[in-house]
C-alpha cells in the first residue's frame, strides 16, 4: 500500500495511506543501505511503499520511497558536508522573511531562490511583520520587492498581526503543496495560526537580548488544508549553505544571468574577469541588479572555500 510522510521524528514517521487512514512508522532495515546520500533518507512530502507490522499497535514498516519528483535540501545541522532534505514533492515553496525582528538577510533569502532554483521548485517571497515596520524599513521593503520583482518572483508584503495581505497568501495555497520556511521567529507559525485557527501551533516571541527568532518547530510536518492541498511546516532555518553545488553552475540559479549566459564570449565564464562577459556588462548597464551581482560573487567565493 502506497502512504505519504507527513512528519519525521527521526526514527519514526507518521503516514497517511492512500485509504486517508493516519498510522506511524519506520524504515525496514534494508531501507538504511539503499545509497541514500542525504542525512534523512525519508522526508515529509515523500510517497512510500509500507507493510503491517504491528496490527495492535497500528505501526507499519517502510518498505520503499518512490521517485521524488522534486525536493529541496539545506545542509545537515550535524555534518556540514552532507544535505538533509527539508521537503519533497512539492509544487512551490514560500520563504517567510522579515526586515526587523529578526532581520533576514539578502543572502539568506538569495541562497534559497538559489535552492528552488536548482530543484525546480516555484519559490515566493513574503515578508511579514509589517506592522512593525518603520519607513526605512518600509523603504528596504520597496527596494527588494522591485529587485525580485523584476526577475520574475513573486513577493508579498503581509502582517499576521493586523491582517495585511494574508488573503494574498492563502490563495496562493489552495490545492498545492507548499513548503514554508524561513528563520525562526518570522511568523511562520502565527501566519497557519491566522489562516487556519484550529491548527493552533506553538509560536514563541523573538529573544529580547539576541534579536533572533526561538525555535518552535522542532520537526517538518504536513498539515492538510480544509480547502484542498497541504503545507509544510519547517523548524526555523538559521543556515542555509549550498551542498553539491559548482562554481560553474551557480549563474544556472540566478534567473536573470540564465537568460544571457549564451552571450558570453567562454561558456565556461564565471562572470568575474573574464572578457566579453555579458553578465558584467548587464551589471554596468543596470539591467542586473548590482546586490544581487554581489550576492552571486560572495556564494561563488564560498563554493570556492
């Protein structure tokens, strides 16, 4: 029978069969040797093939994982060589982000575009907290919204608190399945709170003498939405570093040097000195924005390290 993975303990997951009936699970022993690179063989959003173990206790053994048809990683929180994936199966992916309380960073939220990018994952950006922000934050709101705007994403300015903008946002999750991330403390779970009441998650303020978010949500979980789809609850992100990504490959991930990278005089150009190079060119020009140029270079400095 055919069930997918709605939360991940660790050694245990609770299922959900194709019959709607919810059970808990484990890896049959064969599973672990399958020559799974990832840290997590099995992720929330994957389908699986399980087998009765314990009619009594209502337990079953996973058996197998079909093909994902698509998943996004972060690295491990214990090896940072590896990738642990957060999610699979998805049909798009929202990153909470906040200007203040806490702060997220332009690199944080271009490493994971880049991310979705490589898994082909339709990724939408939406800052919350707008309550509580001031017109200079109001201001770098602006800025990003034209910068990722312009390059074909999706991003929306919203406010748990007040109201602002979350009609936008469930809309954009019916009958899909969608990944929420972003750092701890950024109203994830006061966003599900706010949209779907009964679900009454955890949420935590953000540490007064650190300014970061605290975690709440220890484990991914899939929720089913009254509507139609599900999302995916992810425990807060303070890292997100690129794993089994090239030098040469990063520009794949950045939208608007993908569409000129046949213009450049080498097709091996990594767009920093070398001549002819029609990303430079679009930096001078302005047709790229120069952040986002800079963002490119920092990550292809640490692809490098």
């Amino acid at each position: 029978m055919k069930a997918r993975v709605y939360k991940s303990t660790g050694s245990w997951y609770w299922l959900k069969d194709e019959a709607g009936r919810f059970c808990r699970g484990r890896i049959k022993g064969v599973l672990k040797i399958g020559g799974i690179t990832s840290t997590n063989p099995v992720a929330v959003g994957d389908w699986v093939v399980i087998e009765e173990e314990d009619v009594v206790a209502g337990t079953v053994l996973i058996s197998s994982i079909d093909d994902r048809h698509n998943y996004i990683t972060r690295t491990s929180p214990h090896r940072k060589a590896q990738h642990h994936i957060i999610a699979s199966n998805l049909d798009q992916a929202i990153l909470f982000a906040t200007i203040r309380e806490p702060r997220t960073s332009q690199g944080f939220i271009d490493r994971f575009l880049i991310s979705a990018e490589a898994y082909h994952i339709p990724a939408i950006l939406v800052f919350n907290k707008a309550d509580v922000y001031r017109e200079k934050d109001l201001e770098k709101y602006a800025e990003w919204e034209d910068m990722y705007q312009e390059i074909g994403y999706t991003v929306l300015l919203v406010s748990t608190k007040t109201g602002q903008g979350i009609d936008a946002v469930k809309t954009l999750l019916n009958n899909r399945t969608t990944l929420l991330s972003g750092h701890s403390g950024v109203g994830k779970s006061s966003f599900i709170n706010a949209v779907f009441p009964g679900f009454q998650l955890k949420t935590q303020e953000v540490s007064d003498w650190s300014g970061k978010g605290l975690h709440t949500t220890t484990f991914a979980e899939m929720f089913d939405l009254p509507e139609g789809g599900s999302i995916i609850d992810t425990p807060g992100i303070r890292e997100l570093g690129l794993v089994d990504f090239s030098r040469q490959e990063l520009s794949h991930y950045f939208p608007e040097m993908r569409a000129l990278l046949q213009e450049c005089q080498f097709n091996n150009c990594l767009h920093q000195n070398e001549p002819g190079c029609a990303i430079k060119q679009a930096v001078n020009d302005g047709r790229i924005h120069v952040d986002r140029y800079v963002s490119y270079c920092t990550l292809l400095e640490e692809i490098r390290k």
